[in-house]
C-alpha cells in the first residue's frame, strides 16, 4: 500500500474554478501547505481572502459544510463556507479565509501563552448542544452521526473492510509497513474496556484539534480549520491536543479551567485514557500509511506504557 497522494491540478483549473463563484478579480491564487488529504489553495478578490479545497474522496466537504455552519453560530472561529460543488471527479469547496499562520509555525513559547485560549474554545465546542441530532461517528451532512453507539464505531472504523475510503485494504499495512499486527490488537482490546466510560459522552468532536489545523496571529488564536468531525466524547479532542503539546500539562490546565467554571467532568481519568487508545490507534495506522516511523513509535509506546 502506497502512501495516500492528493489530486495534483494546475493553477489554470483552480482558476477556472475560482472565476466561476467569485468573479473575473480573483488574484494572487497560490498553493497552501497542510492538508494530508486535499489540494489547498489561497486567492484574495478585492482585498478578500478565500480557500478552495479539491479532493477525490466520496462524500468530501459536505460534512464540512454543515460543521461551519454549527461552529460558526457558536462563535467558533472556523472558517465560513461559501460554495460546495464539483469539477470533474474532484470535489471542491470554497471558504472564507481565516487569517494567521497554523499555530505550529509559531514558537514553542507562543504555543505556550496560547494554551488557555485553545483550552477554551475545546470547552465551548464540548458544551456546543447537538440534542437535536443523533447517532454516533462520522457527522453526515445532515448533522445526524453515522452510528447507533459509540461502540458500533469504534468497531466499524478498525474493521478490515473499509471499502471505498481512505482506508481500503488497509490490513495491507501489517506486510508492508511498520504497522505491528500483535501491537494494533493489543491496542485495540484495551479500546474496548473503556468504551462504557466514553459512550455515555456524546458531543461534538473537532477529531483533528492539533497545531498544524488551529490558526494565530502569533497571539491569540484567529481561526480553527479542517477536521475529522465526529460526535462522541469530547475528551478525544483533549487527547489530541495533549499529544501534540507536551510538557505543556494541557489536560490538568483543563481540568482546571473546568473547576475554575464550575463544570463537572465525570469518569475523566477513564474517559481520558479512552480516548488516548481511540486516538492513538488511529495514529498508528495512519502513520504507517503515511511513512512515518518516528511518530509511529512515539505513539506506539506511549499508548503500550499507558497506565489505568
């Protein structure tokens, strides 16, 4: 299995598309890095910044669509979508620009000076009220989740058939990558035991919340990007976060913030660690896909040394 390639398209078709929605005055069209998953690129009209997405995979954007809405009337600063639509066999979907830079291209110590800001927007997306939707797992576009337990997708996103996705024939991984069968099933059953503390949790889960999809000026956080969004526990969004910032005791200081509030998070040991091997399976996987053995193994034993 080869690492995952985006759609590779010419500045001439980006725009094309852009003069479509936008007008004759779009300019300065250049590629933007991040993304693992689509081709992104930036245009200004008229002083404006946009983004345009492109990607092959079934379904793209529309969730996408539907989480801005949501996180934008929650005040949320994620970005505004404009236009979803197609060219070809890629999908597309134009956005407002959020200024800044990702907060990765910022210092450890702006990372830092950031933390209670980022600790309170995971507070607020925690608190956002999804009591009108149902279902568990992947966010559709019509907001509902995809499952009827936490536990059916956690089952469904580690089974071998996953057809059609990102992850089709993925078991592939066992052979020809760094992906240890024995590891991944360790990691898996121990998933398990803690589903009963996650589940009874559903909210909404940002599923990507790390340095590389928060954007800053360098002192405050401007915008939040992308995502794998997910209702669920959202303690997962901490567990991401707290992975990519160490040493900085992200989950205490929210903790803290949470008592400061006077908010009670039941189980959150439990849910927690949860969370971690949820995650952290994921990674795994992923970083095998991707090549990246060094991740691969940071998180390999981190998740193997975790203690209950």
């Amino acid at each position: 299995m080869t690492a995952y390639e985006k759609p590779d398209l010419a500045i001439s078709e980006v725009e094309n598309v852009l003069r479509r929605h936008l007008g004759p005055e779009v300019a300065e069209i250049a590629p933007m890095s991040g993304g693992n998953l689509s081709s992104v690129f930036s245009c200004v009209v008229e002083g404006k910044g946009y983004v345009v997405k492109f990607s092959d995979l079934d379904g793209a954007y529309e969730t996408e669509r539907y989480v801005s809405n949501l996180l934008s009337n929650e005040g949320i600063p994620f970005p505004k979508s404009l236009v979803l639509d197609k060219t070809g066999q890629l999908a597309y979907l134009i956005m407002e620009r959020v200024e800044g830079r990702t907060l990765a291209d910022c210092t450890a110590e702006e990372q830092t000076r950031q933390l209670p800001e980022m600790i309170g927007i995971l507070s607020t997306m925690a608190e956002i009220d999804v009591g009108t939707t149902s279902g568990y797992g992947w966010i559709g576009p019509d907001g509902n989740g995809a499952y009827a337990s936490w536990k059916d997708f956690v089952v469904a996103v580690n089974a071998e058939d996953q057809t059609g996705t990102f992850w089709e024939n993925w078991y592939e991984l066992f052979r020809t990558s760094c992906l240890e069968r024995d590891v991944y099933e360790e990691i898996y059953s121990r998933l398990m035991t803690y589903i009963p503390y996650n589940e009874p949790n559903r909210r909404f889960i940002h599923g990507d919340f790390h340095q590389w999809n928060i954007l800053s000026d360098g002192t405050r956080i401007t915008g939040i990007i992308d995502g794998n969004c997910v209702y669920g526990d959202p303690l997962v969004d901490l567990a991401i976060l707290d992975r990519h910032m160490p040493g900085n005791d992200v989950a205490k200081s929210y903790q803290i913030y949470h008592e400061e509030a006077g908010i009670a998070i039941p189980d959150f040991k439990e849910r927690l660690i949860g969370a971690y091997y949820f995650k952290g399976l994921d990674g795994l996987r992923f970083y095998a896909k991707m090549g990246w053995k060094d991740a691969y193994q940071g998180t390999r034993s981190f998740l193997l040394n975790l203690k209950a």
